[in-house]
C-alpha cells in the first residue's frame, strides 16, 4: 500500500503560506511605506538563510538561496545577461521552474564537495534544455497534422505543457516524503508561476524576505527533527525524554521496555531484520493509549511516560501494548541467515513467522523523587520481568 508520508506537512505548509500572502495582497498599503527597508533586508536574509541552511547540510536550501540571490541582481542591475532575459520571459519561467524540480530530485549534500561540478553542469544543462525547447515548440505544429483539436493544443504547448509536468512532479514528491525542504521547493514553485505570470503582483523583494523566513522555518524544523528524532523508528531520542522530563509535574509513570531475545534475534536472521523488529516495536509502541509518550531509549530499550497517571492507569495500557507486540506475526523472507558465499547464490522464496515479545517495567514517581530515581526504578521492575520469565509487565 502506498503511503504519502508528507501529505501532513505538505497540506500545513501549503495553508500558511496561502494565508501570509493572502494577508500581504490583502493590505498591501500598510506595507508599501517600508517597501524601502524590505529591499535592504532581502540580501542580508538571502546570506544568513544559505549560511544557516549550509551549516546543517541542507545544501539545497542554500543553492536556492543562490539562485534568488542571482535573480534579483539580474532584475536590478545591468548585468551582461540582463537585458537577454528581460527579453525571454517565458525561458525564466521555465528555467526557473525546472531549477526547482532538478533540486527537488537531487540530495542534500555538502555545497563543496566532489559533486559541485556536477550540480554545476546540471545547472547549465536546465538552461540549455529549457532554451532548445521553447525553440523547438515554435516549429511543433510542423511535426503533426493540422486538425482543429491540435491547433487548440499547440497555444499550450510551450510553457502551460512543461509547468503542468514539473508542477506535478514536485507535488507528488512533496506528498510522498516527509521533507520540509520538498514541500518549500513546491511552495516555490507555485508562487514563482503565480508572480511571473501576473496572477499575484507583489514586488519581488517582498516575495523572496517571505520565501527566506519560510526555508529558516524549514531548516530549523528539520535540524530540530534530526537532533531530537531517531532515523530508524522516527521516535523521538532520550534527548527529548530528557527535556520531558524538565515539564512534568509530581505525577506521572515511567515505563522501560526491552525486546526480549533481541542479540539472539539479530545474530540468528542479521541486523537488517532486527532493524525491522525495532522499527515494528515502535510502530506498535505508538499507538499506546492513556496519553502515553513514547522515546527510544537506546539499542533495542525504549521509554513510556505516562504524565499525570498513576502506574494502577498506566499498566492496563501497557498489558494492551505487550500483548499487541506478542500476537503480531512478523514474516522473515529466506529466514537462514546466509554466509558472504551464500549470500551470492540464487535466493530462495522461503519464509517465516516469527513473534516478537516484550518485557516492561513500570514505576510511578514517588514524593521527592527525581526523574532519574523514577526511571531507575523502572529499569529495577523490568529486570524483574526479565527474571519473571519475559513478556510480561512488572511493577
């Protein structure tokens, strides 16, 4: 089944922007008396957003950064390619448009690295492409027969056929990743097309100190995500626990969790499947009732709060938890884990199900007692469920 993982931050991203811009044509004369200071604010903001973007890798922000930056020298100052462009409208519109799309395709990798030369050739190669197209679709109707529905066609050919491809394509890679930088890249797009073809008539100066604060907000996001999530479960990391930890008030649970038999696990079928177990816990662990907060601990431990319940609340949700683990049928394709000669013969199409199970500890904090005593305490009841006899959840 297809999942569209950023369909969220895609549908959120999108509104706000509609919002803000919306708001910016709407009372366009409260702002137009300080036009002057955006246009001393667009440059500064342009740098410090690709030195921000460039410090936490996310190098297609900065190359954005560039890009606007180069547009607005060009709008404004006499450069030696200047007044070529002024001239070609429709090849800025479509330059920039297949710009968007060719760093919506690329990865984030460090701006001076071995692969500049490349992204600089496929820069240069954008341009090309865009200019050979719009020269060859002013001879198209050459190459087909002259009927009345092609001649209804062939008006949007040029430039509405190209928008329409790559507009579709940066939505659908906005929708099906979850990434902030895809969903700006979008966002771009669709307020480039609308400026250049008139269909919002704001200064462009404006447009881009608007564009900037957004791709901040993304970086910023992403940084955040990326200090405080794990990669492989998505769950948030003990260094977010720990701020938890900061906010919770006198009463609350703390639960520890342990995938049972997990070192056996991972040198009988590999570590790519005990990634697959680790990735299923935390799956299931997220779907926890009681308004549980679910962190990975580390290795294959992870952490339940509960905040504001007491352990007689918090261990029914757990029971509910264990037992959705243990009665989950994990299937492991070719389950024999193979040596380096194995591994290159033909692979079989053998299978198997295999059940995963947990133990848990719980401990409610007790007066006077810091977070760390209550999670000590919750590792002492899971060693206690280990000794118990596994899955099972021990208080």
């Amino acid at each position: 089944m297809l999942k569209l993982k950023g369909i969220k931050s895609t549908f959120v991203s999108s509104m706000a922007v509609m919002g803000l811009f919306s708001v910016l044509i709407y009372f366009q004369a409260q702002w137009q008396d300080k036009l002057t200071i955006v246009n001393y604010l667009v440059y500064p903001l342009l740098i410090i957003t690709a030195i921000f973007a460039t410090q936490f890798n996310r190098s297609r922000v900065a190359l954005l950064c560039l890009f606007w930056g180069l547009f607005l020298l060009t709008e404004n100052y006499p450069l030696a390619w200047s007044k070529w462009v002024s001239t070609n409208p429709q090849w800025l519109l479509l330059c920039g448009t297949s710009l968007l799309l060719l760093l919506a395709l690329m990865k984030d990798r460090a701006i001076f690295s071995v692969h500049s030369i490349t992204r600089i050739l496929l820069v240069i190669g954008c341009a090309l492409i865009t200019f050979g197209w719009l020269k060859l679709s002013e001879n198209v109707e050459s190459f087909f027969p002259k009927t009345a529905l092609w001649n209804q066609i062939i008006p949007y050919i040029p430039v509405a056929f190209p928008l329409t491809i790559i507009g579709a394509l940066l939505f659908w890679r906005s929708l099906s990743v979850n990434n902030l930088t895809l969903t700006a890249l979008l966002v771009t797009f669709a307020i480039w097309c609308l400026n250049q073809l008139d269909l919002i008539t704001l200064p462009w100066s404006l447009v881009i100190v608007a564009l900037s604060s957004l791709y901040l907000l993304a970086v910023s996001t992403d940084s955040y995500y990326l200090a405080y999530r794990d990669d492989l479960t998505s769950l948030p990391t003990r260094r977010a626990l720990n701020q938890l930890a900061l906010s919770l008030g006198r009463n609350y649970t703390v639960a520890m969790l342990d995938i049972d038999h997990f070192k056996k696990f991972n040198d009988t079928y590999g570590h790519d499947i005990g990634d697959q177990v680790l990735k299923l816990v935390a799956a299931k662990m997220t779907g926890v009732k009681g308004g549980g907060k679910v962190y990975r601990y580390g290795g294959e431990e992870f952490t339940v709060v509960f905040p504001r319940k007491t352990a007689e609340h918090s261990i029914p949700e757990l029971e509910v938890l264990r037992e959705s683990i243990a009665t989950y049928g994990m299937v492991i394709r070719n389950p024999k884990r193979t040596d380096k000669n194995s591994r290159k013969a033909k692979k079989s199409n053998d299978y198997k199900t295999v059940h995963v199970t947990v133990s848990i500890g719980v401990a409610q904090r007790e007066p006077k007692q810091s977070f760390d005593q209550a999670l000590k305490n919750a590792d002492l009841a899971l060693y206690r469920a280990k000794k118990k006899g596994r899955n099972n959840v021990s208080k």
